[in-house]
C-alpha cells in the first residue's frame, strides 16, 4: 500500500501512533509543494488533513491536491467544532470529516469506509479479535486502541493464540509451534509468557486468554457451548 498524504509536517503525535497502530503507512508534508515533491511513483493512497491549528494552509492543501488531472482522494478533514460551521463551503475539497480530537477508533472506521467506497487501497494483513489488533507487517499490537510493549515470543504468542481463537492448545504445541521443534524449554515457559501477556493485557481483557484445566491454554469463546 503507498503512503497515506498527511498534513501538516510533523503530524501530531496522537494523529501519527493511531496510524501506525491502524498499519496504514504515511508521510507528512507541510504544503502542497511538499506533497508534489514526494508523491510515491505510484501516488499517494490518500489523504488525512488535519485543518485545526493551521487551517489556510489546510484548505490551501486540500485545493491543490483535489484540482490535479487525478485528484486526491479519498481525503478525510480533522476539524474542530467550531470549523463545522464553515465545511458547506468547502464540501468539494474532502471526501469526510472527523472532529478533533478524535478517537483512534473511530479515525480507522472513517478511513476503512473510505478506502471501500473509493474501491482504492488496501490494509496490511492485521489479525483483529474483539478489541485486540495485531499488525503482521509491523509487529505492533493494541488493545482497545492503546499499544502493547510486547517482547517478540510474547508477541508471536499472542499472534498464535488470536489466529485461532476458540482452540484449545497444549503447552508442547504451543512450545511446538511458537518456539519451534528445536527448542528446549520446558513448558514452564508458556505459563511465565501466558502471564506476562495476561497483565499486560490488563484486568479487563486478561480473560481473553483462558487456561483449560488438565489441557492448556485457548484464546478467545469456544464455538461449541454446553
């Protein structure tokens, strides 16, 4: 997927982690000089436009940008309330809008519905249960929008565990599986990773990742109830 268009340069932190942790790719410019500059060779994927703290140089973007042979799009505007107001005169310049601040969750259901209706683009393969989302291309992962420092086994785990969710699996498997044949731990040390990932998945999700007594470990609802 080419790089999201962002503006303005640097991106606003909050704006940039929940892009990262979303797996869209980006580059921020700060005007439409920038952006013709470093247009990918095979264009921009679309824009993010943050139009608050500097909103001239904002719309001036989203002219220019919209007014090309092939306009931009899809682009999604960040305004603030009090920018409502005045979007009706500016309806041709983006695609849609978002309040800012924002929430992270609600940014990525903007951009996903965007990216459907254009029929451009595409997300990186990412494995998603509830409010868990795991980047297979970044080896980032969040829960309810929030990052998880995750060390690489805890992180390849949980991968593991969250592709197949409702399976009961026995620590040898998952030292099998995760850790690979010719790995010599016991399997203790599936227990020390599942407890790490359950705190650092927090009170509120740790159930995500069940122990089947007798058995092992599964993540996520069975299919099967009683």
């Amino acid at each position: 997927m080419e790089p999201l268009l962002i503006h303005p340069d640097p991106a606003p932190p909050e704006l940039a982690q929940a892009l990262d942790l979303a797996g869209y790719p980006w580059k921020a410019v700060a005007d439409e000089r920038a952006a013709a500059r470093d247009e990918p060779a095979d264009g921009w994927s679309g824009a993010v436009v943050v139009a608050v703290q500097e909103p001239e140089s904002a719309f001036r973007l989203c002219r220019a940008v919209r007014k090309r042979d092939t306009p931009l799009e899809p682009l999604l505007l960040l305004v603030s309330g009090a920018q409502l107001g005045d979007l009706e005169l500016r309806e041709d310049l983006f695609d849609d809008f978002c309040l800012y601040p924002f929430q992270p969750l609600e940014l990525e259901a903007r951009l996903k519905h965007l990216f459907w209706r254009s029929g451009r683009g595409t997300r990186p393969e990412l494995v998603e249960y509830g409010p868990l989302v795991l980047n297979l291309e970044t080896y980032q992962a969040a829960i309810d929008g929030q990052p998880l420092d995750l060390t690489y086994m805890e992180y390849e785990l949980l991968k593991f565990l969250a592709a197949h969710p409702g399976r009961v699996f026995t620590r040898e498997v998952l030292l099998s599986r995760v850790w690979g044949y010719e790995y010599f731990g016991g399997a203790r040390t599936v227990d020390v990773h599942i407890r790490r990932l359950r705190a650092k998945l927090g009170e509120e999700h740790a159930s995500l990742i069940q122990t089947v007594r007798s058995v092992g470990y599964r993540f996520g609802q069975a299919r099967w109830t009683p």
